[in-house]
C-alpha cells in the first residue's frame, strides 16, 4: 500500500488496474488503516481522476449485498455529499416526489459523515428505521415503487473504511464512490457532485457502469444538488452522448434564493422541514426539491424538459402523493418493528 501512497502523494494518477489493486488492499483488514488514511486524502490532495472512481466502485460493488430484484427501470437520486453547504436532505426529500410522481426509487443513504445530517438520520427522525433485511428492502420497493439502502447495511466491507472516514472528517473518493455502488441495478441515476471541473468524467463513469440515461450536476456554489443560487452545470448521458448544459432557477419558472435560504439543522429539524414541504408550504425549500425531482423525473425519461419535470415535481407535492408515500414507507417500518419485537 505504501508504493500507492507515494506514487499519490508526487500527483501521479493511477491506471484502473492500479487503483484496483489499492482499492483491494483498503478492504483488506490487514492493511494499516495509517496506511488507508495516507492514501484517501494524498487522492483527495492530487484530485482522483474517472479511472481511478470507476475503479474503486467496481470493487466496493463486488463486495456488496446481492439484491435480487425483477429487472425494471429503478433510479437513485443521492448525490455524494461532502459540499459543505449545510444544506436540508434534499436528495432524501426528492425521492419520495419522484416516488409520487411514479418513479421506482432505490435510494443510497447513510449516517452524516460530513455534514450535519446524513440520509439516514433523517429518515429515522421521520419514523422509518434504517435496518430492514433484505427482503424486507425488496418488499418496500415492490410494494410503495421506493426504499431506502443504509449503506452500512449493503457494504459490510466497509465498517472499518467508515470508522477511517470519521477520523479523516473531511470527503474522499468514497464520497464520489457512494452514489456509483447501489446494488440494486440501475438503468437511470440522478447524482450531485461538488466539483464543477469533474461532471464530464462523472458521467462518464456512470457510461462506464453501464447506466442507460443519468444526469450529474454540480450546482451553483459547489453544492451536489441543483441550486435556486444561481448558474448549474449538468452532463445528460442519453443513448452513449454525453451532453452539458445549465440552468438557473429562472429557467424552469422557479425564483433566485440564495444557498443560505436553505440552510439545514439536526435530523429533527430537517425532518420538519420536509414534513412542511410536503404539507404544502412553498418558499426556497419546496422550489429546490421540485428543482431537483423535476430534473430527476427528466432523467428517469418521465418528462420531456427540465421544465416539465418541474411542473410534475410540483404536484406529486401538491396533490399530496409525496406525503402519501411518506407516510406509507412510516406505516411499512413500524409493522417491521412490530414483527421484530414479536419475534
């Protein structure tokens, strides 16, 4: 491992098999998590290239929980974090309009890393329990068209690589791996990423990865989210092309706020505040998860324009079938915990 640490540290890129070969040796419990440490943040350092992402999620994936699910078009919306926005769970909020507006959403999550808030604290303080079996994540998707992959939960290779990740406190390639290593197989993916200069070659690894249709932005600021702040630059992958483009809040009908506007706290208070936009309260809040469902429902191929997937965005809320799913994923994790506490 120290031969990939030095190459890393003198800003020498390594080849995918490279980046393999490392890649196992971090999952490998008898490497020296100093060792672990060095490398993430002398690649954070030198910037990882889409070989060495592309890499690292073929063999995270390979380690994963098989999930065998009937082959349907299943999207994940979450971006990788680690913008350093403190922004609300958008991405968590979004999947459930994508979800009322008839998307089949197998949604990546975990516990805050980074940020205040992770994922899956906040789906816990809005009553849905993060530890459903694996049949019990296959029958939630097949029953409400959604569910929720704690992380942990599906790369159990990764324990040891999370404790590394907490003492670093700072994002790595895992960060950018996260969103690429869902093992429920995806055909289209939506995913926010905080380097501008990288949507090109982050979509380009979702090409790799054999992904039909996807979209990846980098929004206004830096955040991994489409932002009502100001200018966001998108990839589209369609049929092998990969297309930018951007776009403010104005273009798709939805007004300028600034990213303080929609700053988050704790998973309470941002459970709140979901829970207020589902219920209809409109302001920075509702517009940026329309914004973000509205692109997500363009990915998926459910509306023709970003705009039009704005429109539809706007009312999974406000025919209140994003709450309606909300409440039904609520419903499904308290009979889990019932069964359990039976048993």
């Amino acid at each position: 491992m120290r031969n990939y640490v030095r190459k890393v540290e003198s800003g020498q890129h390594l080849m995918y098999e490279e980046m393999q070969e490392a890649s196992a040796l971090m999952f490998n419990e008898r490497t020296e998590s100093q060792d672990v440490i060095d490398f993430l943040v002398a690649l954070s350092r030198k910037e990882e290239t889409a070989h060495e992402v592309a890499a690292l999620a073929s063999v995270m994936k390979s380690f994963a929980v098989r999930i065998n699910v009937p082959r349907e078009t299943f999207m994940d919306n979450c971006g990788t974090g680690g913008d350093g926005s403190n922004s609300f769970n958008i991405s968590t909020a979004s999947a459930f309009v994508l979800a009322g507006a008839g998307a089949s959403i197998a949604k990546h999550g975990n516990r805050k890393v980074s940020s205040a808030a992770g994922s899956s604290d906040v789906l816990e303080a809005l009553g849905i329990h993060t530890d459903f079996s694996v049949e019990e994540t296959i029958e939630l998707l097949q029953q409400e068209g959604i569910t929720f992959l704690y992380a942990p939960n599906v790369h159990p290779q990764m324990k040891r690589i999370g404790a590394i990740r907490q003492q670093i406190g700072k994002p790595t390639i895992f960060n950018l791996v996260g969103p690429l290593t869902n093992p429920v197989p995806l055909k289209t993916q939506f995913t926010g990423i905080n380097r501008p200069d990288f949507t090109m070659e982050y979509a380009s690894v979702l090409q790799m990865l054999g992904r039909e249709r996807a979209i990846v932005v980098s929004g206004a600021g830096g955040m991994d989210e489409a932002s009502l702040s100001g200018q966001n630059a998108f990839v589209l992958l369609d049929k092998g092309d990969l297309i930018p483009f951007s776009l403010t809040a104005d273009d798709v009908g939805l007004t300028y706020a600034p990213a303080s506007a929609i700053r988050g706290g704790d998973a309470r208070e941002n459970a709140a505040t979901i829970r207020a936009i589902f219920n209809g309260q409109r302001g920075p809040h509702f517009d940026t998860v329309v914004f973000n469902a509205g692109i997500g429902l363009f990915a998926n191929g459910q509306a023709g324009t970003v705009q039009e997937g704005v429109k539809r965005a706007a009312d999974s809320i406000l025919s209140g079938r994003a709450l309606q799913k909300l409440e039904a994923v609520v419903a499904f994790s308290e009979k889990v915990g019932q069964k359990a506490v039976a048993r």
